[in-house]
C-alpha cells in the first residue's frame, strides 16, 4: 500500500505498532545487557584503570550503584536493539521512496551501522589519553576520586559523540545525491574542511590536548577524503 491510498489514521497505527516494537527490542536488550553488566563496565572502565591499577571509582550515594547498572543496561539494550530499530524506521518510511532509492537504503543502513561502531572504537582507544590529560591537569596538589555515576556519563558520552562524528560522511555522499552538492565542491572546499573538521574535534574531545584532537580529527578528514571519491566515482558527481 503506497502513502497516497493510506489514511492518516493508518499512519497513525503503524507508526504506534513500530514504536511498540522498538521498545520491545530495547526492553529485550536491556535484560541482556543487565545480565552482562559487571561484563560491560569492566570494559568501560578499563581505561581508567590502566592510568592507576589501584584507582576505584567510588559512590557517594545509596542508590548510585543502582542507578548505574540501570543506566548502563539501558544504555547497552539500546545499541543492542540498533539494529531493530533502523529495520522498523526503514519499514515505517519505505512505502515512500522510489525503487531508485530503496536501493540505496541497505547500503547506506550498513555503512551507517559500520562507522558508528569504528567511531566508537577509535573513541575508546582515545579515552585513555584524554583521561590521563585531564587527571593529570592538577598535577600533585589534587586527588581525583572519581565517582562512578559522573565517570560512565563522561565515557559514554565521549564514545557516543566519536560514533556520531563518524557517520557525516554519509550525510555528505545523501546530499549529494539530492544535488545539493558535488565532489568538486567538496575538493574546493578543503581549507574550511580542515577548520571546521578540527573546531569540531576541539569540541567533541573535552581534554584538548592536542594528541586525542587528532585522534578524531585526523580518521574524520580521511573520511571526508573517501567521501569526495565515493560521490565522484558512484553518483558520478
């Protein structure tokens, strides 16, 4: 049934009956992720760890310990149930797009999937130093006693803003094939690529040192680089 025969009020329905199943999903991922959380935090707090094998994070409140391992299995459920979600927006917005550009949907889906995972990666090897940097800043005169509430929000949003950075070389290679741009706009471009590319690294790498700044900024104007070919060479733009 296309969008043009469908009422609003079936609209309606089939977008609660997508969200119900996404919900589902993050439900389902959240118990597993519950099950695996001692698993999970290990690995987030892992490098913290190797700057002071003897460091622990501490709580400063009763319900802290809790309320962690809930977040952090909220957290773990809903990169669990990515995958279901990005079927049930596809299913949800398919009915509207062309034969042309359902091709590309898959595609795109899978390379979106891959690069958040690689920024994700690169934002984890790059937490350590960014850890050492700011920890260090005090130098003797300060202790840090890290709690373990602020800790998991820093290292989670700091992996979440790697993995989100990663993913604008799609956005670039969907705008030009909505003739927004062309590879020879990009190519002309490249000065105010590097600044902006670099401002955004200043931005999303809260340490400011400039070893991590490079750690993103330099796989993000790689990735601006493979953008250029992919629009050129697929689009033919």
């Amino acid at each position: 049934m296309t969008t043009t025969t469908m009422p609003f009020s079936e609209h309606l329905t089939e977008l609660r009956q997508r969200l119900i199943k996404c919900v589902i999903a993050i439900g389902i991922g959240t118990v597993v992720a519950f099950i695996f959380n001692e698993q999970i935090l290990d690995v987030l707090v892992e490098p913290y760890r190797k700057l002071d094998p003897d460091a622990a994070l501490a709580t400063f409140r009763v319900t802290e310990a809790f309320s962690v391992v809930m977040r952090l299995s909220l957290w773990g459920g809903a990169i669990l149930a990515s995958p279901v979600i990005t079927y049930q927006v596809w299913r949800f917005v398919e009915p509207a797009l062309s034969k042309r550009e359902k091709r590309w949907v898959i595609p795109i889906v899978a390379i979106l999937a891959f690069l958040f995972l690689l920024g994700v990666v690169v934002g984890y090897l790059a937490l350590e130093r960014g850890l050492n940097f700011l920890l260090d800043f005090g130098g003797d005169a300060l202790v840090p006693v890290i709690g373990a509430d602020y800790y998991l929000k820093f290292a989670m949003r700091f992996l979440l803003a790697f993995g989100i950075a990663f993913q604008f070389p799609v956005f670039l290679f969907a705008a030009a094939a909505f003739g927004m741009l062309t590879s020879r706009t990009l190519r002309s471009n490249r000065r105010w690529a590097v600044v902006l590319i670099l401002i955004a690294a200043a931005f999303i790498t809260p340490s400011g040192d400039p070893l991590t700044l490079m750690m993103l900024a330099a796989p993000l104007y790689i990735l601006y680089e493979i953008a250029i070919v992919a629009i050129r060479v697929i689009l033919k733009k």
